[in-house]
C-alpha cells in the first residue's frame, strides 16, 4: 500500500512550465504541413539610357554652302531645300544646289546623290542644264559661285521643267519604247533617216512639253550643239502646233507622240514644210 509519505509533490512553476511546454506542441502544426511563403525579389532598379550621339546630318561639310546660297536666292529656308517639298522655288533651288554642289564642288556624283537624296540621274540631269547655261554665257566654275548665281537664275528657271510635268529623261525614255529603239539611239551620232526623225520629234517634243533651254535640249540628246535643236523644233513645230489644238492639256506623253505620228500619216512632212 501506497502512503502518502511516499509521493513526492510536484512543485507549481514545473508544473506551469509543462502545461505551456505540452500546449505549445499541440497547437504548433507539423513541420512537414509548414508552407514557406514565396518572396518576390525585389524589382532592380532600371538604368538609364546613355544618351544617343548627334546625328551628323550628311550635308555637313560637303553641300552646306550650296544649299545656303540657293535657299537664300530663292527665298527658302535651308531645311526647305534638304527636304524637297514640292513647291515652285523650293524644286528650283534644290535641284541648283544639286548642280552646284557637282559641278563647283567637284563632288561625285555618287556623293552628291547620297547627299541630297536623290538618284544618280537627277544629279547628271541637274549638273548638264547647269552646265549649258555656263558655257552660253561663258562663264567659268573658276569664279565664286555666289557671284555667279544672280546672273543665272532667270536661265536656270526657263531650262527647269515645269513642276507636276514630265521630265526631259521621261520624254526619251517614253519616245524610245514608243518607237522600238533605245535611249542611246536617242543620244548616238548616227544621222541615218528614220532615226534622225525619231530622236527630232522626241526633242521638239521636249521643248513643248518642258520648255527647256535649246542648249539644254541639245545637250540631252547626246551633247549636240543648241542650232541642232532648234532645227528639230522647227521642223515639227507645226505638227505639234496642229495636234495640240485637239489634244488635253494633261496627255500623257505616249499620246503625244501617237497624235504626232498620226497628224503625220495625214499630211506628210513634206507638205508642213510648204505651208
């Protein structure tokens, strides 16, 4: 039998201590149940842009002066002429400076092109009615352009074509495929009989249709002399005469040269020539 005298009596704070030792494992959940909380790293800050480097403007160096003159003489601003907008003055100064910058600068063709960003044609076309108009008047790229400039701008305004018009290239390139030959028939010395009537119907056609300077059409067709022009247009003149009382103002270049070919199938050339 068990006396009392035996147990040993439980002191209180050991007690209190295990109740709250017991409670705090039954109310802790297993570990095996415990999710860890994902936590998003925190967002890296962006780092600036470095700065973009300033774009060199391709005419820097190479055809300021040229377009500082041109827009200046035509009453543009320089950033009018760089971009070509299709107004009047600004085509006329653009397409001088674009001959200037090649003929008084010596610059490539290929340089010049790229830098006004026009084709390689547009640049030899500019540079040849320049050209013409300097040695009419005999001056030479020896002088300062900007002396020479006032002296030739109401020249280079009648040897520009007319804006919204066909261009002199476009007339011979529609004139050759019209007659089944080729731009460099167009431009050859060969003075044989068909051909030569071919290549004076495109330049007579070329002076009605853009009023450009004789020399200027002279020096299209193959470098001729400005007499050789004017004996074309003289020619067909009154062919052309004839069919413009009947053809629109805005016809094509094709129809033309169809109208021209058909006004001469009726009255042959040789009767113009006795009129």
């Amino acid at each position: 039998m068990l006396s009392v005298s035996n147990v040993v009596p439980v002191q209180p704070k050991r007690l209190l201590s295990h109740y709250h030792d017991v409670r705090r494992r039954l109310m802790s959940p297993p570990a095996a149940q415990v999710i860890k909380q994902h936590v998003e790293p925190a967002p890296k800050a962006r780092e600036p842009k470095p700065p973009e480097p300033p774009q060199v403007r391709p005419d820097d160096g190479l055809i300021r002066r040229y377009v500082e003159a041109t827009a200046a003489a035509y009453g543009v601003s320089y950033d009018d002429v760089l971009s070509g907008l299709p107004t009047h003055n600004i085509a006329l100064a653009r397409r001088l400076a674009v001959a200037l910058a090649h003929v008084w600068g010596i610059n490539s063709i290929a340089k010049v092109a790229k830098a006004f960003g026009v084709d390689t044609t547009t640049v030899i076309d500019a540079a040849a009615d320049l050209s013409a108009i300097l040695r009419q008047r005999m001056i030479s790229t020896n002088t300062p352009f900007d002396a020479v400039l006032p002296h030739i701008l109401i020249d280079w305004e009648h040897s520009s074509v007319r804006i919204g018009g066909p261009s002199i290239a476009e007339i011979m390139a529609v004139s050759a495929r019209f007659f089944g030959i080729t731009m460099n028939d167009l431009r050859s010395q060969s003075r044989s009989q068909p051909l030569a009537r071919k290549r004076q119907i495109a330049m007579a056609l070329s002076r009605r249709l853009t009023h450009l300077s004789l020399p200027v059409i002279g020096m299209k067709f193959g470098g001729r002399d400005h007499t050789t022009a004017l004996h074309a247009i003289r020619i067909f003149q009154p062919v052309i005469d004839e069919v413009n009382k009947r053809i629109q103002p805005d016809a094509s270049v094709a129809t033309w040269l169809r109208e021209i070919t058909e006004e001469m199938e009726r009255t042959p050339l040789a009767k113009w020539k006795r009129r």
